[in-house]
C-alpha cells in the first residue's frame, strides 16, 4: 500500500510515480494511475503535490507518441541537481543507487578531410587547459576539492511516509573552483591571483578508420584527471562528394557531348586511389541525375559509393550559333539519335 510515496514529486520520472516498470502495458499504467488517483485524491485527504504528479506522468505515458518522446529524453544525460535518493516508510525503506556526479567536460573540435575519416589515421590535437596554481591556492577544505557539497532535505509526503532527498549544491566556499586561495600568499605573480595557470597540451588522438561525423569520443585530460575532454569530429566532405550513414554519393559533372557519346572519368576516392568509369561501349546516353553504384567502394568494405551524372548546360548564348552551325547540328543528332 505505502509503496505509492515511494518518490518525492521533484523527481522526473513518471514511472516511479506511477508505481509501474517503463516496460509496463499501456493497460497496466492505466490501471496503476487509476488506483493511485483514487487513493490519493486530495478531496479524500491525498497529497495535492503528489495527486498532480500523478497525472502529469499519466498524461505523458499513456499517450505512445509522449511516451515515446520521453523514454527518449529519459536516455540522453541531462544535467540533474539530484544524485541519490532515499525514501523512507514505516514500514521499510528504498533506494537508488548513487548516480556519478558528472565532472565538467571541455569540447574540441577535430577536423578531418574524408581521406583522413576514410583512411584512419593520427591527429594531433593542441589545447590549452587550466590547471590550479601551485604557489597560491590549495584544496577547498569545505568540499573537500570536489567543488560540490551534499544536502539533504527531508520532505513529508502524506502521512505516513517521507522522502529523503540528498541534493548536490555548489560549494559556497570556492564557488565550484574547488581550490581556494592559500592564506600566505594573496598577491600571486604565477597566476596573477586567479589560482589558474594555463597550460598548452597536445593530445595524440587515434582516429579508427571510416569514423563518422560528429562522434564524440571521451578522453581524459592528462594535465587535469578532473577533466574530461569531449573531441569531437568534424569532417569536411571532399568536393563533390556527400555522405549519407557510410554510403557515399559523388556528383560528376558531364558536358552534354559526354552525355551522348560517353567518356572515361577518374574520380578521386578517398581511400587516395582513382575510380575509372568508363561509358565508351555503352549504347546508352547518358540522363540527366542518373546514377550508378559501386559495391564496397563507400567509408567501409559493406558500404556503396554511388556516382551521379550531371549534365552541364554551355555556359555560352545560343544567339552566338550561327544559324549553318544549328541546321548542321540539329540535322546530325536527329540522324544519330532519333
Ligand atoms: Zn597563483
Ligand atoms: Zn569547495
């Protein structure tokens, strides 16, 4: 029965709120909520917070487009002042696990040509990163050098049962630096008082070949273990060249002749060797966007590079054809080509 307090209201999880797994049927949310709105219903004494929390997460979860949407959101990180929750009945006691206190990430961005994102290869990334000043400062002693201290606040939830809420807050000494000034020394020349000095560190990052755009790999900053570094990639797409998952799309410009008649192209790959197409002996002319696709030729060995012809209009005026040249020409590929 008392399980229905099991959550404080602030947290934002609708399930817990319901009593119910986020596997739970549609039908079997239906009925928790049911049952819960019932009991706690403020008009037969229920906790008002609490009986509003309970459709809030009804209206969310029985909803399958909502549901789906917050399920979502549910997977990403989001920056949360809550890491470990008791709640505590008279009858018993629950608990989550502790999360871990996210430690402050810096993003770098690293640049890749598509041969480099193709190949794999070794970058070398130089970033400045500030570490604490020996000279002035020292550990915060407050937080003990995690720049955030644990509250915990007691909340009443009907009566019989309460939450108990360990929150994590700044610290107010340094302010989340989790250094402070060091008391013999308050005019510092290293740091120019403010207890950072920033460094220059060059990071050897390995690059696994066909990586994709915008991964972010982790890497622990080796002058500050405090410190997370995000990198992110960022490749820029060789000209004419697109890419969709691993699949890879280059557009070849052909003149109308070409078209026509056929030619043999060598199109750049970015694995640094030349891709010859060849539509010499093809009877066919050539359409407009139409396109063909290579096997094993995209950013990995399963994947498609697919080319796409298209044709290029004469950049010059056709009032500068004479009108023998257009009689000649009109009169040649009706003969050829129809
Ligand atoms: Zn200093
Ligand atoms: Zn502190």
């Amino acid at each position: 029965m008392l399980q229905i307090y099991l959550l404080h209201i602030n947290i934002m999880n609708h399930y817990d709120v319901l009593c119910v797994q986020n596997t739970a049927s549609t039908d079997d949310i239906k009925k928790s909520y049911r049952k819960l709105a019932m009991q706690n219903h403020p008009d037969k004494g229920g906790d008002d917070a609490y009986f509003k929390s309970i459709n809030a997460a009804y209206e969310v979860l029985s909803s399958p487009t909502k549901r789906n949407a917050y399920d979502n959101s549910r997977t990403r990180p989001t920056p949360t002042m809550f890491n470990d929750i008791n709640v505590v009945f008279n009858q018993g006691s629950f608990s989550r696990p502790t999360k871990h206190v996210p430690t402050p990430a810096k993003q770098v961005i690293l640049n890749l040509s598509l041969n480099e994102a193709f190949t794999g290869c070794n970058k070398e990334l130089h970033i400045t990163t500030d570490i604490p000043c020996k000279t002035c400062s020292k550990l915060c002693n407050v937080c003990n050098g995690q720049g955030h201290i644990m509250k915990t606040i007691r909340h009443n939830v009907g009566n019989f049962a309460f939450c108990v809420q360990n929150t994590i807050q700044m610290c107010e000494q340094c302010k989340g630096k989790k250094i402070v000034k060091n008391d013999n020394n308050s005019n510092c020349k290293m740091c120019n008082n403010s207890m950072f000095i920033t460094k220059n560190v060059t990071i050897n990052v390995v690059v696994p070949r066909g990586v994709e755009n915008n991964l972010r790999l982790k890497v622990r900053n080796p002058l500050n273990s405090n410190e997370e570094l995000h990198v992110i990639t960022k490749i820029t797409m060789s000209s004419n060249y697109s890419r969709k998952g691993n699949d890879l799309f280059y557009t070849l410009r052909i003149s109308i002749f070409d078209a026509l008649f056929g030619n043999v192209w060598n199109i750049p790959h970015p694995s640094n060797t030349n891709i010859i197409i060849d539509r010499t002996k093809s009877p066919d002319v050539i359409r407009n966007n139409e396109s063909i696709t290579l096997d094993n030729k995209g950013m990995n060995k399963e994947s498609k590079l697919h080319v796409m012809f298209e044709i290029e209009m004469p950049h010059k005026r056709k009032n500068e054809c004479s009108n023998e040249e257009m009689t000649c020409l009109k009169k040649t590929l009706d003969n050829i080509f129809y």
